[in-house]
C-alpha cells in the first residue's frame, strides 16, 4: 500500500493510529478526540470516531500490514524458518516486545505485540484476528475516562428520564385541584398575603392529608404568587363555593 492507494477514510484512521504510537495519548490529534467528548455537542461524533478506527481495522483483510503500514514500519517477510523461529524465541525468553521505543503500554499493546509474534511466524488468520482485539483494547484503553464518564452520564440521565417517567405516572393527590383552587381564590382576595402564611394556614387545614413539603411545592410551581407588596396583610383561606 502507498500513500497515494489509501482512501480518505483509511488516512484519517492512518493520521490517528500515526499519532498515537509516536507521540502517545497527549498527541495533538488524540487531544482533540479526547476534548470532543467533553461537549455535548460533539461527544456523539468523538465517540463515532473511536468506533470507526475500531471497526476499520475489524473489517480489514489485513489488519497487521495496515497497521505496520500506518505506523511508519515496512512489513517484513514472514514464513517459518530456522533462524526466524529462533529469533522469536530469543524475544520470548528476553521478554523484548515487537513495539519499542512507544509512548504506549497497557493489554491492547501487548496483545498487538502476541499478534505480530503470530504474523512473523506465517500465522496470517490467528496473527490478524488477535490484531483486531489489540486495536479494540488500545482505542478503548487511550479513551476509557472519556468513555466511561460519558456512559455514565447516559446512563444517569436515562435513570432520571425514567424516575420523571414513573413519576408522572403515579395519581396525584386527590387534594391537588382543590388546593390549587384555594391558592388561587386566596391570592386574589388577599394580594399582600405573605407565601408563608399561606402555606401555614395550607398546612393547619390539610393537616394529615398532604405534606407541608407538598404544598410547599404546590405554591411555588403554581404560578400564582402576586407580585411582591410593599407591606404584607394578614389572610385567611378562600375556599370554592
């Protein structure tokens, strides 16, 4: 593959995967993924691209050589012979890893590490498929804090959607209508009734019957407030004829 053989789409996975091994998770372009994913606005998109890198590579018929491409490293010869399995087995026994020298570590590099052993020794469809496995783990792995914080906040938010939901569902006091209405007729008797001594004669009247939390509630999202008077007046409860 040359330069001038990539789709746009294979050269933007390039230009990622590029920064990635060689200036690490703080490279320009995966900063600006990661600060994607703090806006609304664009976090869907951020989290698009971190799919799509993924799935590029799984639908790739040659993950490795696409990788090694994008990476800046030509793709050796493989097969099995004497002096390559014995140099395999040299890096085994050193413990000395195929990426070196990278910005990089965590399971998605070791597991492109155990799939280039697999490539170098002629084992295309096993070296490939752990390839794919690595590529998931390494983008999960440079983005697991935006990931999760971003998860996390769906799954908050579709709790809370769902609490309004039942919420909604559930009857309302039977008193509900009744004491919108006193509300009301009290507030446009008594313009200069102070809230508290609404709520205070509510409360002593509705007494067993509904909270003081409520029709606290109920007063302040009601709507009805006056406007604030110079001098509060005494009231007393209006009630429906």
């Amino acid at each position: 593959m040359t330069h001038g053989e990539m789709s746009i789409r294979a050269t933007i996975v390039a230009t990622f995967i590029n920064e990635l091994f060689i200036d690490g998770a703080d490279s320009t372009a995966i900063s600006t993924l990661r600060d994607g994913f703090k806006n609304d606005a664009s976090a869907s998109l951020a989290r698009n691209m971190v799919n799509n890198i993924i799935h590029y590579f799984e639908c790739s018929d040659n993950p490795i050589e696409e990788f090694l491409y994008f990476i800046g490293i030509e793709s050796a010869k493989t097969g099995v012979d004497d002096q390559s399995i014995n140099t395999l087995l040299y890096m085994d026994e050193k413990l000395t890893p195929f990426l070196t020298d990278i910005p990089l570590s965590g399971d998605g590099i070791t597991a492109l590490n155990a799939a280039l052993a697999l490539h170098f020794l002629g084992m295309k469809n096993n070296g490939d498929n752990l390839a794919r496995i690595g590529i998931k783990l390494l983008m999960e792995g440079v983005f697991s804090d935006e990931i999760s914080i971003r998860e996390f906040n769906e799954i908050a938010q579709k709790a809370i959607s769902d609490a309004q939901r039942e919420k909604a569902k559930r009857p309302r006091s039977p008193y509900y209508s009744e004491v919108i209405e006193v509300i009301k007729l009290t507030w446009e008797k008594y313009p200069c009734g102070a809230k508290t001594a609404l709520l205070d004669a509510l409360a002593a009247h509705y007494h067993g019957k509904v909270s003081r939390n409520a029709l606290d509630n109920w007063i302040s999202l009601s709507g009805l407030r006056p406007p604030k008077p110079e001098k509060y007046t005494r009231l007393e409860l209006v009630f429906p004829q």
